[in-house]
C-alpha cells in the first residue's frame, strides 16, 4: 500500500548501463525495518540489502531530502483521508 503511495518518487530503471541489483522498495524497507527496530547497522538482517548498500542510499536520500520529502508527502495524505487540510495549520497567524 505505502509503496504504491511513494513508488513514483524513486526514478525508473535505466534503459542502458547495469541493472540494478537491490530495489529501491528492498533498500527503504531495509530502512523502515533499523528505524522500527532500532536496531545496529550491523545488524541488519541478511534477507535485505548488504548493509554498507542501505547505508550509502540512506545518506544520499538525506542528503537531498528524498527522506523528508516522502515523509510530507505521506502526511498529507493520510490527512486528506482523514477529511483534513493538506498543510497542518496550528501556529499561523493571519494578520
């Protein structure tokens, strides 16, 4: 369900070059699975991407927002199922 929600934010398989290897749905389930379990990177288990993998995909999705990104867009749309204004307003002010 959530993938289906986010899918579109990752960018299709290049036509050209080498295929890759580990999925972007396995890497941010592999993420999901160290933010839920708190667990060290070391010990992740072996059924999902090596460790050193998630961990360079984890940094560059930081480092340009992706992460961020995903998880505005995920807000709101649980908030617009919910009959809710996209953007949260507590805290403005009109003037």
């Amino acid at each position: 369900m959530v993938w289906s929600l986010i899918g579109y934010c990752f960018p299709k398989p290049a036509a050209t070059g080498r295929p890759r290897k580990h999925s972007y749905r396995d890497l941010l389930n592999a993420i999901f699975y160290l933010l839920r379990t708190g667990c060290q990177w070391r010990n992740l288990p072996k059924d999902l991407p090596p460790r050193q993998t998630v961990y360079d995909y984890f940094r560059q999705w930081e480092r340009t927002q992706r992460i961020e990104g995903l998880h505005s867009h995920l807000r709101d749309h649980i908030r617009f199922l919910e009959g809710r204004k996209r953007q949260p307003t507590a805290g403005i002010v009109d003037s």
